[in-house]
C-alpha cells in the first residue's frame, strides 16, 4: 500500500506546518534567518520557489556548457551520440 496521499486527501494544518519546515531546511538562504527567527509560511514558499528557478537556470546553463564541450570533442559521432543520450537520462 502506497504512502502517497491521493489527490482527493486534505492536508491538516500540522501537516503543512511540518512540510513547510522541511522546505526551509532545503533552502540555503533561509536557513540563517531560521535561526534568528521563524520565517512566515508564505516567505518559505516564495523562496522555494525563486531557489527552483535559479536551479532550473543553472542546469539550462551546464546543459549548454556540456553540449558544447561535447560538439568541440574530436571523438567518434556513435560515442558522441551514446554521451549524448546517457546525459538526457
């Protein structure tokens, strides 16, 4: 039997509350503020949200670095296709 809750389940507050503290200890520029002091549950998300983005930004950016780096490698076309093909797993 699986843990997932189906869609249809509601949440209770304790469970947001702890999903939320979860969150913030993910999140390396909330973490210090924790510390001094709780963080609104609308800051947590907020941030959440701003640090996905910048992840999703640094990963377009390594993609591009990497598919360069591989179009500049003097290796066979198959080889380049099989790294190719492994790193978009």
């Amino acid at each position: 039997m699986s843990t997932r809750r189906s869609r249809t389940s509601q949440l209770t507050e304790d469970e947001i509350h702890n999903l939320i503290f979860k969150l913030q200890a993910l999140l390396p520029q909330l973490e210090q503020r924790r510390n001094n002091g709780r963080v609104a549950p609308s800051e947590v998300l907020k941030e959440t949200c701003s640090y996905i983005r910048t992840l999703h930004r640094e990963m377009d950016e390594l993609s591009e670095r990497l598919t360069t780096l591989l179009d500049n490698m003097e290796i066979s076309s198959v080889d380049a296709q099989l790294l190719r093909t492994v790193l978009l797993q």
